[in-house]
C-alpha cells in the first residue's frame, strides 16, 4: 500500500488521503483505529463521517473548501486540528 499502510483496514494508525480530489469524507467505517489523518488539499465542503474514530488524535483538513467547523464532537481523543486555509467565518 502507498505509505506502507496495512491491507487491513483496522490495524492502519495513520491514513495519508491527501491531494487526491475527494469531495466527500466517506468509506473510513473500517479504519477504527486511525490515530492520525491526513485529509488536506482535496475538495471537502463538510466534515462528515468521523464520528466513529474514536482513538484520532490528529486531523489534517486544511486546503480544503469547508465553510462550518462541524461534526467534531465524537472524536474525544482529538488533540491537534488542522482547518487553515479554508473559508470558514466565524
């Protein structure tokens, strides 16, 4: 697998899905154990679809075209955020 990842899904801790022109954050339900993931520089307008990961630690989202910080609340493990450069208002 590209970045030495394992073909198992769960026994992956880190997952680079960076620059490859995703627009949804979808199909992650297997990978239980991420404790790091790296989601920038594609085309994402919602955060979705994280709740389940409850052991993620880091998340990289920055570059993206999110305009809300939302969906955030399940990942209770969660110690650094990344949502630079997006077009969010608060």
């Amino acid at each position: 697998l590209e970045h030495g990842g394992y073909t198992t899904p769960s026994l992956n801790d880190t997952l680079y899905l960076h620059y490859k022109g995703y627009r949804r954050i979808e199909n992650l339900d297997e990978y239980d154990g991420l404790k790091s993931l790296w989601l920038h520089s594609n085309g994402f307008e919602k955060i979705e679809n994280l709740s389940h990961l409850k052991e993620l630690r880091c998340l990289f989202l920055q570059r993206n075209a999110f305009t809300r910080i939302e969906n955030l609340n399940g990942l209770k493990s969660l110690v650094q955020l990344d949502l630079s450069e997006n077009n969010i208002h608060v």
